[in-house]
C-alpha cells in the first residue's frame, strides 16, 4: 500500500505571478541579423572591464568580496557617492526584490506605474503583498495618480525613471512632490536602469534627492550602458538604515568576483561609457526620425531603445510589423505583457541594424 502526500503548497499570491518571458532571441529556421529585443548594448563593454574578467579567471578558488568594496569604492568615486552608502547585487532586479523582501508583508501594498517593469507586481505577489497599477498621462507616469494610489498600506511605490518600456521620463521637480507625498512609512524606489542615457545636465537619476529624504532610494545597473548584461551586476543607493536592513538579507557572496572586477574597470572607464552614450543617442535621434518619416509615431525616448506605435489592425499593426521585421532577421519585442499591443519596443543597435530596422518599416509601410 503506498501512501499519497500532498504536494507542498506556495504561499498566496505566487501562483498569481505570471512567468517572467524575455524578449525573444532567435528566429526559428532562420539566423537573425539584429537581436534588437533585451535592450543591450551592441558594442559590448569597456575593453578594461573584459581585461578586469580575464584577470579573475586566475583566483576562481577564491571567494569573492562579501560586500563588494573595491566596486563600492569605484562606483562613489565616479557617481560622487559615499560607498558607505551604496550595496551592490545580482543584477538591480536582486536589490529591487530585497526591497519587497524587506518591506512588504502580508496585507501591504506596492504602487506602481501602469506601464512600469513588468517585475514590480510580481515582487509584491511574492511576498504577499497587493499590487496596485496607478494609470498614467501618454505613457508617462502621473505623480497625481501614483500618489492617489497609495493608501495608509502602502509600502514601497516602484517608479523607473526613465521608464521601460515607454522611454518616457518625470523632472526632479516632479519626482520630489513624489518622494514628499507618499506615506509615512513607505520607501520610493527610483529604478534608475536607463539613467545614463538621459541627455540632461541637471539628471542626476535622484542621488540629491536622497540626501536629503532617507524615503528615496535608487537602483541602477551594469546591464545596459556597461554592456556588463551576463554578468548581472546592479546597486543601490539609499539611507544608511535601508543599507543595513539589505545587508542582513541579501547573500553573503551575492556578486561573483569576476562580475566585480568587470563592473569596477566598467564603472572607471568614463570615456568609453561617454562614447557609447553619444551614439546611442545619435542612432536613436535617427531611428526616430526615421520611423516617423514612415507614419510610426514614438514616444521620445530617453532610453536605448524606442517605443514604437503601429496600431493593432490586423495587416499594418504591431503584429504584422514584427513577423514583417522577423521576415528579414530582426527581432523588436512585442508589447502585449504591458498593456500595449498596438507597440513594438525596438533597441538601439549599430548603425547597421538602425538602418535595417528603417529601411524594414518604410517597406512595410510602403513609404518609399
């Protein structure tokens, strides 16, 4: 006679959480050209960091810094912060979900913007929290209805700025009146991951702001301008008490050495990360240009990346773009996930893939 166990159960809230799918990679039957899908950066990393992971493959026996030190101290020399101040992790999505970890429970709620990062929801889901969308302005998000959204439960509001997928950002000037009007005992987290491509002298990602409000804290990471995406590397500036609140959870050896030693020489090398930011910029004032010369609106990105609106008819909307796109080896990532069918999110590639992608939709439009 055998015995029949239950299985274990999750706790509520899990089975909610709709899997995670990254953006597409291949075309089956087909090799694809441009891979235009995850947002990363063509021209890969800074010469120095690969040197930098090279030169770790000769102490793989070793543990790594347990708190990162040597990629503490780079990251406030250059970003002009106190190291003291500053934790790193496994990619921001780590630290982002710490934070829920941390400050959400049972019965709380997480605020967010309704067409921010598709892991905002999840990380309340996880740990038994409420996940409540605010709506936004022409896909940027409104400060009136993040703030309307929040309830004497709330304990974290998630906003990007700039935000993925839309590319739209808010002013310091607005993301103050945000920081002043959530509740009490709620953090703000600004999820910094697309700062270093804001063109803006007086954008500083919200590093003033939390010097002054210890209810701020911010995220960036390596993946996207250091080009540093396999190696998951992000960190977090925020008060000294949130600090100490993420140390006590987070893994003692969260960040392998080699991922360390990459984003330290990544982080140094302001020469090569002002060279890759001056292209991207100029290949996506182009792509936009393009597209609208062939009747796809965008939404006026501070990303790597553009946001672009075919609609949703059956033979011209976003659809029909990405198989016509596929069709000719580039992968777009299509929007559905977000609450945006009528879109295709495009990275910023080389020039090569730029002109592709133009030359592609103008065809596909029938705009010669």
């Amino acid at each position: 006679m055998t015995s029949e166990r239950a299985a274990a159960t999750p706790r509520p809230g899990v089975m909610a959480i709709a899997p995670y799918q990254v953006g597409g990679a291949r075309i089956d039957g087909a090799a694809p050209a441009f891979k235009l899908s995850a947002n990363e950066n063509p021209w890969g990393p800074s010469p120095r960091a690969v040197a930098a992971y090279r030169e770790a493959a000769c102490r793989l026996a070793d543990y790594p810094d347990a708190d990162s030190g040597a990629l503490r101290r780079a990251i406030g020399e250059v970003q002009g912060l106190d190291p003291d101040r500053i934790i790193c992790g496994n990619g921001s999505d780590e630290l982002l979900q710490l934070l829920a970890l941390a400050y959400a429970r049972d019965g709380d709620e997480v605020v967010y913007s309704r067409h921010g990062f598709l892991l905002y929801p999840s990380y309340a889901l996880m740990n038994g929290a409420t996940p409540v969308a605010a709506a936004e302005t022409d896909l940027t998000a409104d400060v009136d209805a993040l703030l309307a959204a929040c309830s004497e439960r709330t304990r974290l509001v998630y906003l990007a700025n700039p935000n993925n997928p839309t590319g739209t950002r808010l002013n310091a000037q607005e993301i103050e009146r945000l920081a002043v009007g959530v509740p009490e005992n709620a953090l703000l987290v600004i999820d910094g991951a697309y700062a270093e491509f804001v063109d803006a002298e007086d954008f500083d990602a919200g590093a003033s702001l939390i010097a002054r409000r210890p209810n701020v804290v911010m995220t960036r990471t390596f993946s996207k301008i250091y080009g540093l995406a396999a190696l998951r590397v992000g960190w977090m500036h925020a008060a000294p008490d949130v600090i100490d609140v993420i140390n006590r959870i987070r893994g003692p050896y969260n960040l392998n050495m080699a991922a360390q030693a990459a984003a330290a020489e990544a982080m140094r090398d302001v020469e090569y990360t002002a060279r890759i930011k001056a292209e991207t910029l100029r290949l996506r004032a182009s792509l936009t240009a393009a597209l609208g010369d062939a009747g796809v609106p965008t939404t006026g990105s501070e990303c790597n990346f553009v946001l672009a609106h075919f609609g949703t008819a059956p033979e011209t909307g976003a659809a029909a773009a990405d198989a016509y796109l596929k069709a000719r080896g580039i992968i777009a990532r299509r929007m559905e996930a977000y609450g945006l069918a009528g879109h295709l999110r495009i990275s910023i590639g080389t020039e090569a893939a730029c002109v592709a992608v133009a030359e592609a939709v103008a065809a596909f439009r029938g705009v010669s």
